[in-house]
C-alpha cells in the first residue's frame, strides 16, 4: 500500500493458536499503534477457562475494557455463550450471557473467567492503556464461589451489557440517508478514570458513507483507531467486504479489503469514509483510547 498516510493504514496479523479455547486471534501493542494502547482480539471456539495470560486472580497498573461480543451480525445481542468471571478481592462470581463490556480499573483484581456454555463462537477484544498487556498475579487462599452474585454485588457496575440500537438511514442528518443495514452500541463507563470510548457497529449493506457531511474530512482532538474486522471466526482476517477511507486534507485514498486497523493520530483529517461492497456482514469498531477530548468533530473545507 502506498501513499502519504500508508503506515497508519495496518492489515491486523492473525493466528492459529492451535488447540485451546482461545483458538484464533492476534495481539497488538504500541509499537504496532504507535500509541500507548494493547489491543487483544479474537475467537472462542469452545469452552473452558478464559486465559487472557494468567488464568489466576491478578491486576493491572492500567485501565482495561475486556468486550464480549456475539459473532452473529445478525442478532449481535446474543453471545452464544454463558461465561463466569470472578470481579474483586473476594472473587465476586459474575455470570455473562448477552454481549457485554467488562471494566477493570487500575489495581482491580480479576478473574478467573470461565465459558461455562457454548451455544456458538463469539469475539473477545481486550483493549488496555498501556504500552504493553502486563500483569501481576494475586496471591489469596480465598477460594473461587459456588454462587453467582446478584443484583446487590459490589462490582455489578463494572458489568454493561452492550445495547445495539439499529442505525438506520437518516442516522447522521439531513445531508446523509445511508443505511448500513446494522446496529451499533457505545460503551464507556464513569468506573474507569479517563475517558475510553469504543463504538461497535455491524455493517451489512453497501454503499453506506458516515458523518452528517459525508463528502469532507475532519478531525478530533484525541487519536483514536479504526477496526474493520470480518466475522466469520474460522477466518477473522477475511473482511467480507471492502471499505474506502481516505485520510489527510486532500483526501487521500485508500482501499480496505482484508481486516484492517486505520490508526487516526489526533489533529489528522480522515474521511470520507464509505463501505463500497459487503458480501458478508462484517464489523467496525471504533477505539478512542484517550476518549474524545471535545464536544464534537471539527469539518475540513475538503478539496
């Protein structure tokens, strides 16, 4: 790929983990960001422990969002499974069943996790601020409980279910009645510092172009990354599709067919940005790892 902005335009590396839960996926830190963010994405393929690199209770000196998300586009609510994760010094056990965000502040222990159930595979994103995915194991004697809590549990709030509402034509204003056929959901929770935001959404139809003026460019005051992710979990690095994005103020272009992460720094112009072909629903994912540092976008003129 060539171009002025190529090498913020990244095909994500997938891999065959071989025999295991955690069956396909891939792991990405700052030097392949060039931000101070990890990103672990990919597929459960059958039941048994979550190992997100310790299995044990342990914690982190960074926030973390762990996204559980269901692989059918076309009811993306419902994750296929039922997974038990233990939250807090006691290990509060918490059961998930519908596509879900899990929060985990600075120094909050966590896990195990288990799939307890697996109707169909589903997608987990781990996304921590950090430069690197580190941890530290939890040394307790307190044993894993029999019990699920319930609505009284300290850390329910860390918990959100993801709502997907359908985003139809008109979405964006007047000036854009694309319809990308899907549904889309923002997570972000007041128990994390800071202001992580990550948008998810489905796409099934073509052509669709995003924003209220989808023919200019604009920029945010803080970076944030792109994810244009296929879903057919045998294969997540088959889009399903093709996407065109275009990145700095003349608009240069830039053609997505694989599974791609399109880093945006801040200040940068990007867009028009338009979904040209789907053959298979595919998704994207919108990480602001810093949040969106202002009240709105600021439009380019475009040329």
């Amino acid at each position: 790929m060539h171009g002025n902005y190529a090498h913020y335009v990244k095909t994500i590396p997938f891999q065959d983990y071989g025999q295991g839960s955690f069956r396909q996926g891939t792991k990405l830190n700052s030097q392949f960001f060039g931000l101070d963010v990890d990103i672990q994405l990919g597929t459960f393929w059958s039941a048994g422990k979550v190992n997100e690199g310790l299995e044990v209770t342990h914690v982190h000196d960074f926030n973390q969002v762990i996204l559980l998300i269901g692989a059918d586009l076309n009811d993306i609510g419902d994750l296929g499974a039922e997974v038990e994760i233990c939250l807090g010094e006691d290990k509060e056990k918490h059961v998930i069943t519908t596509s879900s965000a899990v929060f985990i502040p600075k120094g909050l222990p966590h896990f195990p996790a288990t799939i307890t159930r697996m109707d169909r595979r589903f997608i987990m994103v781990i996304v921590s601020c950090a430069p690197e995915w580190q941890a530290k194991a939890v040394l307790t004697d307190k044993p894993e409980p029999a019990q699920v809590v319930g609505w009284g549990a300290k850390y329910r709030n860390h918990i959100i279910n993801a709502s997907f509402q359908r985003k139809g034509a008109w979405h964006y204003g007047p000036l854009n009645r694309d319809d990308s056929g899907g549904y889309l959901t923002f997570l972000r929770n007041p128990a994390l510092t800071g202001d992580l935001l990550i948008l998810y959404e489905s796409l099934k139809k073509a052509p669709c172009r995003f924003d209220p003026d989808p023919s200019k460019p604009h920029t945010h005051p803080q970076p944030e990354i792109l994810f244009f992710l296929g879903s057919d979990t045998s294969d997540l690095g088959q889009l399903g599709g093709e996407v065109e994005a275009s990145l700095g103020e003349n608009m240069e272009k830039y053609i997505i067919n694989r599974s791609t992460a399109v880093v945006v720094p801040a200040g940068l112009p990007h867009n028009p940005l338009t979904v040209t072909r789907v053959e298979r629903p595919f998704i994207l994912m919108d990480v602001r790892p810093f949040g969106h540092g202002g009240s709105g976008c600021k439009q380019q003129s475009g040329k």
